[in-house]
C-alpha cells in the first residue's frame, strides 16, 4: 500500500507512540452522572438536528469541547495527562455501544494531520438484568499498527453494504447486503417475513430505516491489507473476547491490553493503533456509554 502520511507527519506520529494509559477514577461518579444528563438533554433537543445518530446498535451525540464551562474543564485536565491535543477531523461524541464494534483503526483521511490519542471515558455500563451472571465490557487494543486511512478490517472487502439491524425478537443479526434485503422488504406490508432463517416484523417504519440505509456512506475504508503473515490470531483469545468478528480476519493480529470499560477511568492508546470492543453480548452487557475524542498534536 503506498504511504498515506506525508513522510515528515508520519515521523512526528510515530516520535509520539507510547504505551496504553488508564487512569484510574478520573472522573467522579458524580461528574459521570452529570455529563449523562447533559447529553440526554442536548440529544432531546437535537431531534430533526445533525447533532446525533440513532442506529440500532449505537447512538452518537456530537459535541465541542468548548461549548459548556464544564466540557472546557474537563478538556482542560485532559491536557493534563495528554499535553497539549486538538481535535480535527471527527467531532469529539458520546458513543453508547449496543452491538461491538469490529477491527478498525480511527486515523483518520487526512495524511496532512498529525494524529495523536484516541480517548475514552467511560460513563455508563447496562447489564441484562434478567441474567444472573455478567461481565464488564472491554476494549481490545492491538500492537499491530495501520499508517493509512480510517479502516475497518476484514477478509470481505469486496462488500461495503453489510449492516447489523434487530430482528422481531430484538436479536442482532448481521445483514451482509443491505440493499438485497431492501429490494426483498420494500413491497410487503404489515408482514413477518423470513430472510436467511431470521424473522422480521416489516412496518412502514421498518422499511424506511432499512431504506437510509442502503443510502449510507461508510466513512472507513475496507481492507484486508492487516494481514501481514499468515499467524493464526490465538484461539483462546478469540473464544474470549472476539467471536463477534470471523476469527480469519483477526489473522496476524496480537493483543497489547485488554482494557476494561471501568466508569470514570480515562484511557487512551495511539491513534494508529487497531482496536475493537470484546463481544460484551455474551457477557449479558446491554449497552456500554463513552466519551471519545480522535485527538490531534498540531490544529489544522
Ligand atoms: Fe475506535
């Protein structure tokens, strides 16, 4: 793959790796609570707004840094763990996780900026209720490094059109041509219908989500170009944390931390590090809730 970076950004990017950070506690649960309440508000009056994202398996709220005294103070002592950091290019959100993410690197399309930390802050953790054991959720951070574009890895390349939607029982179930199962839906009404042996509850409303859809861009780029040697990933691992992603596409990938989604912590990894969340579903976590800011060393 031909370098992204420019060659003198690509050096900076790489004099600033370092090692996984978690802090412990940064946040009260107090400060947790009252940053949960604000973006509850600010999500209720953003409706019909560009201000949020409502899919089936995550909800984003965008924010500033600057538009509260309390978000300031909080960027404020981020800077002092981080040192002095901007945000360019992706707009700092409040992300609740309902499905994992899969493998994928935030780096970014701009190969003139000189990525820096990606940073989470837990705020919130749902565990299914009805189940009598559970587990906290984690995030899986790789030593393997991407020096390209935003990308989502995988073996299928070839297809940009797979979506992760509910079925009638509320189950997750992955769509791998979204456009197909719109072509299959879009004429039925008020119907259940079964579509690779899962059973959907098709409303006007249905179909006009499954409508937007087949019209959405994916900002990442689709790449198997992970793949560096032909290591299998390590079963044991696999089985723990990653069964939500085909185990082919964790080829040649090995794990520098397991980090658990602990309310209030503060952690942060290089942003050319590739990264997923563990399969938390089968840990009975509903939804995991967190601030995450793509940080940059220089503004652009
Ligand atoms: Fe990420």
């Amino acid at each position: 793959m031909p370098d992204f970076f420019n060659e003198k950004i690509l050096k900076k990017i790489k004099e600033n790796e370092t090692d996984v950070v978690q802090i412990n506690n940064f946040l009260s649960p107090s400060e947790c609570n009252y940053f949960l309440e604000y973006f509850k508000n600010l999500k209720n009056r953003s409706v019909g707004k560009s201000e949020h994202i409502e899919r089936e398996e995550s909800t984003k709220i965008f924010f500033q840094l600057n538009q509260t005294k309390e978000l300031q103070k909080l960027y404020e002592k981020l800077k002092v763990h981080l040192g002095e950091f901007y945000v360019n290019d992706f707009q700092p959100h409040l992300i609740t996780s309902r499905y994992p993410l899969r493998l994928h690197v935030d780096t970014g399309k701009n190969p003139n900026d000189l990525i820096y930390k990606n940073v989470i802050i837990p705020l919130e953790v749902e565990y299914d209720e009805t189940s009598n054991s559970h587990s906290p959720p984690n995030t899986i951070i790789f030593k393997n490094r991407w020096y390209n574009q935003s990308a989502l890895f995988t073996k299928s390349t070839d297809n940009d059109k797979d979506f992760i939607i509910k079925d009638k029982y509320g189950n997750f179930v992955d769509i791998v041509n979204i456009d197909i199962f719109y072509q299959t839906i879009k004429n039925i009404n008020n119907e259940i219908i079964k579509f690779e042996n899962k059973e959907f509850n098709i409303s006007n409303k249905f179909k006009d989500y499954i409508e937007r859809l087949t019209k959405i861009k994916r900002y990442n780029l689709r790449t198997n170009k992970h793949i560096i040697n032909n290591n299998d990933f390590n079963k044991e691992h696999y089985e723990k944390y990653l069964t939500h992603q085909p185990y082919e596409d964790c080829k040649s990938l090995e794990i520098e931390k397991v980090v658990e989604t602990k309310v209030g912590n503060l952690i942060y990894w290089d942003r050319t590090r590739i990264h997923c969340s563990d399969n938390f579903i089968k840990n009975n976590v509903k939804s995991k809730t967190l601030l995450a800011l793509f940080t940059s060393k220089t503004k652009i």
